[in-house]
C-alpha cells in the first residue's frame, strides 16, 4: 500500500512500488482527506463539500493513473486522520507492506506536528518502508 498525496514524492513512491511488486501483485494507493473545518471558507460559503473534494481528488488520480486497473492499482479515498486511515485500511485490507515517503520535516514543526511516517510505523501491523530523497 502506498498513501499518496500527489506530491512528487507520494507518485515516486508508487511508482517504485508497481517496479518492485511482481506482475501478479495488487498495489492499494490510498489518499485521505482531512475534515474541512467549520470556520473553513469553502464551507461557509458551502463550496466546497466532502462529496465534491472525493470526485476532484478521484480525477486527479485518474488524469495521472489513467490505466490503473491496468498496473495492478487499487485507489481508495478515505476520510479522516491519515495516520489512522492508512493503518485501519492496512489491516481491514490485510495489506503486506506499507511504502511511504518521508516529508523530511524537522525541527520545531516535527514536534509540533509529528510525523505520519513515525505514526504509521508505530501502529502498523505489517512492515512499514519510508522513502527518503
């Protein structure tokens, strides 16, 4: 399973999955959404919405895996905290392996953020594999 973000590293991260798993693997992306806050402006102007931000981050997914059933990808949206999302979809889906990249944060926004990489690798059932630059 690869959590992705759409961020150059996530999509590097997937792509050296489908290069590692053998041609009879199936490879789980996942993306989570984070709740929108109440006070946020796309929900006080009701713009944005729950349903609308799945259908864009599905399109998007699509636009740059057009043949993903084709390589062998499974994509699922989830909704919530990342780090619980990713490793309740782990194990509801008896995933093998979790390939991650790193953000590489450090210093006082790692502390005050933490990590979704060093949570996930905490709570996962299954080996966990961080990608670094």
């Amino acid at each position: 399973m690869v959590p992705i973000d759409f961020s150059e590293k996530s999509i590097a991260a997937l792509h050296e999955t489908l290069d590692f798993a053998d041609t009879e693997s199936i490879v789980h992306a996942v993306y989570v959404l984070k709740p929108l806050e109440a006070t946020a402006p796309g929900v006080i102007w009701d713009s944005a919405n729950t349903e609308h931000r799945t259908a864009n981050i599905q399109s998007l997914f699509d636009e740059k895996f057009p043949n993903s059933k084709d390589q062998g990808i499974t994509f699922s949206i989830k909704k919530g905290d990342p780090d619980a999302e990713i490793v309740d979809l782990a194990e509801s889906e008896n995933i093998t392996l979790i390939v991650i990249p790193s953000k590489g944060r450090t210093g006082i926004s790692r502390f005050l953020m933490g990590s979704v990489s060093e949570n996930v690798i905490r709570c996962a059932h299954c080996p966990v594999i961080v990608l670094k630059d």
